[in-house]
C-alpha cells in the first residue's frame, strides 16, 4: 500500500515469494545503486533469499533467489568487504549457521558462504553492527537453541573471526537480538527477547 500524509492508502501491491516459500523476514535497501529500495527476503520453506529490486514507483521486478542454508529465518544488511556494495547475512534454524551472500553492486549476489553457529545452537535472529569501532562491520546472532548469542568479528573483506558466545542463561530460548548504544557511552550494547523465560534481557558493554 502507498501512504499519503492524510494517513490513507492505495491498494496493495502483492509480490509473490514462491508457492509454499513461507517467507518470515525482509531488509529494505537500495543493492543496486539507482536510488530506488530494493527487497530481500528469507524465505524459510523455499531455502532460499529473494531479491526484489525496485522501480522506484512502488513497482518492482520479478524475485531472483539465492541459495540459503536450511529454513532461512532473519536477514540484515550491510557492507562486509568495504566495496561500497551492500551485502546480506542469513540466519538459517534448521542446519545451525548463517549465510553470508556477497553482493555485486548491480542487485546480484555471489553464492553464499557458510559459517556454522554450533552444535543445535538454531540461530532465530541476525543483526549487523561494528562492535569494536574498526570501522568494519561484525555480525551478531541468537541462538535459540543453545541458549547464547554469538558475534563474528568482521575483517573487512568479507570474512569472519571464529565466533564469540555470551551465555544468556538456560532455558532462556533468546529469539531475537537488537543492538543499540543504552547507556550514551558510544558502545554498543545488546538485548535479546528470551522466549523461554519470558523476559528481556539487556546487555552493556564494558571495555
């Protein structure tokens, strides 16, 4: 749907993900420097991301996938080797890792690059950010099934540190992960909703 600022609504523009796709989470960003958002999108039953590119009139071309690993759930964007294109990171539940899909510049991706997150640890939610100020980007991830969360340091060129795990307690479930600076000491810091223990649990960094 297309908002006016009288808070109305045109008719809703429908982009099909595949019968039986099942998708469960979308970025917004523009992958192909013209100045128009494109989509990409988890698909969990498919295995698979799509991309969506934008027109920039609300219209947007046919869905283009790239391979995942299994039952794709969260993705978040950012730039990974410093070339000025963006690039994305998939959480995938079901084979415990996440995918890591380079991308080109022109809306297409290279094929994705796998790194695992433990043994069961299903991640749920991925997100993007630079830890350790850097200035390149590093990746943290829930693992609901582990009961952690876990970051990859990023070398910026598109590969990763082994990946570091903070405990968020047992039976905690954490299902998701936001990061944000809480505290205003220009930090980083974390939060996780636990499904298991039916809370929030905040995270500051100290050093």
């Amino acid at each position: 749907m297309l908002g006016y600022a009288n808070y109305a609504f045109v008719k809703e523009t429908t982009l099909s993900t595949g019968n039986g796709s099942q998708p469960r989470s979308f970025a917004i960003d523009d992958f192909n420097h013209d100045g128009h958002n494109d989509i990409a999108v988890a698909n969990s039953r498919a295995n698979n991301v799509g991309i969506f590119l934008g027109y920039g009139n609300y219209s947007f071309a046919h869905q283009v996938t790239y391979a995942t690993g299994t039952n794709p759930q969260s993705i978040a964007i950012g730039d990974f080797n410093n070339d000025t294109n963006l690039d994305m990171v998939v959480a995938n539940t079901n084979d415990s890792s996440i995918s890591i899909l380079l991308g080109y510049g022109n809306g297409s991706f290279e094929n994705q690059l796998i790194y695992p997150t433990g043994f069961n640890s299903q991640p749920y939610s991925v997100a993007v950010a630079d830890f350790n100020n850097d200035t390149k980007l590093d990746i943290i991830f829930a693992n609901h099934g582990s009961n952690n969360v876990a970051v990859l340091m990023g070398y910026g060129d598109g590969m990763f540190a082994s990946a570091k795990f903070f405990s968020i307690g047992y039976g905690t479930l954490p299902f998701s992960v936001v990061v944000s600076d809480l505290n205003n000491d220009r930090k980083l810091d974390f939060i996780t909703a636990n499904e298991g223990t039916d809370n929030l649990k905040v995270f500051l960094r100290t050093c």
